[in-house]
C-alpha cells in the first residue's frame, strides 16, 4: 500500500506540480535600465501621443495589435529567437528596421505588452546599436497604458 502511495505521490508532483510551477514562473521581467535610451512611463507617453511628438512603435504581433494599441502607434513586429535577457543575440531576430524614421535623431518610442514583454526592450536595443540618438522605451507597455485608462485605438 505504500508503495502505491509513493507512486500516486510522484505522479502528482512530475504531472501536476512542475509544470503548474514551470507556467507560472513565465518570462522574466525586463531590465530597469536600457543603456542610449530613456525609460518612459504612461503619462510620459501619453503626452508624446497628444503632441504627436515622437514615432510611436507597437512591437507586438499584428494579432496584439488588431485588438487594441496606442493611437497613432505604427505596428514593427518583433520577431525574436533570442533568450529573453539583457545581452540576448539580436543576431537571431527579425526586426524591420527599415520601418523606422530614417533621421537617426528622430524621437522614437518602443513598447510592447509590460514590464515581462522583451520586445519592446529588444526593439529599442537594436534602435541604439543602429544609431538613433532619441531612443525611448515605454518599460509598461500596453499593461500600464491600460492601468490609466488611456484610449487605445
């Protein structure tokens, strides 16, 4: 009897507990800090998107996008194989830089979902290795956009 108590026992923790854990640690959340670029919060954006400052990007999938984004906000889709970590191998993503203003000077904002979506992180790296001087990343992302109770279109 005890044995299949042990065994109902290991069942439980190799097909339940683990992968329950596993899903719920997740991707982690994203640097605070991004080297040749600014960290912006909402009311930050918000103010750009009413000034129509700045190139709004929504790093997201077209599906993401379709169902609500920032208004005035362009959809560059980032495609990334790399680990989601601070020094990840943007050599192995798909980013369609050519969508960018081609004035490197030009006030460009990156987001994607919040402070655990790295594609807008990853995004804005690659802005500052391509040169742009004003590079701006909305670390919250649509989750914090959301939070305020901004419009979104």
């Amino acid at each position: 009897m005890r044995v299949k108590n042990w065994i109902s026992n290991m069942f439980l923790v190799l097909f339940l507990v683990i992968p329950a854990v596993a899903l719920a640690a997740g991707d982690p959340d994203t640097p605070t800090i991004l080297n040749g670029a600014k960290i912006v919060s909402a009311e930050e954006v918000k103010k750009i998107v009413d000034q129509k400052a700045a190139t709004i990007v929504d790093t997201r999938n077209p599906l993401n996008y379709g169902k609500g984004h920032i208004p005035g906000a362009i959809l560059i889709e980032y495609k990334g194989k790399s680990e989601n970590v601070p020094n990840f191998d943007d050599s192995i993503d798909q980013f369609d830089s050519t969508k960018l203003p081609s004035d490197r000077g030009a006030k460009i904002v990156f987001y994607g979902h919040g402070t655990t979506g790295w594609k807008g992180y990853k995004a804005a790296v690659k802005a500052v290795k391509a040169g742009y001087k004003n590079v701006l990343w909305f670390r919250g992302g649509l989750e914090e956009w959301d939070k305020k109770g901004y419009p979104k279109e």
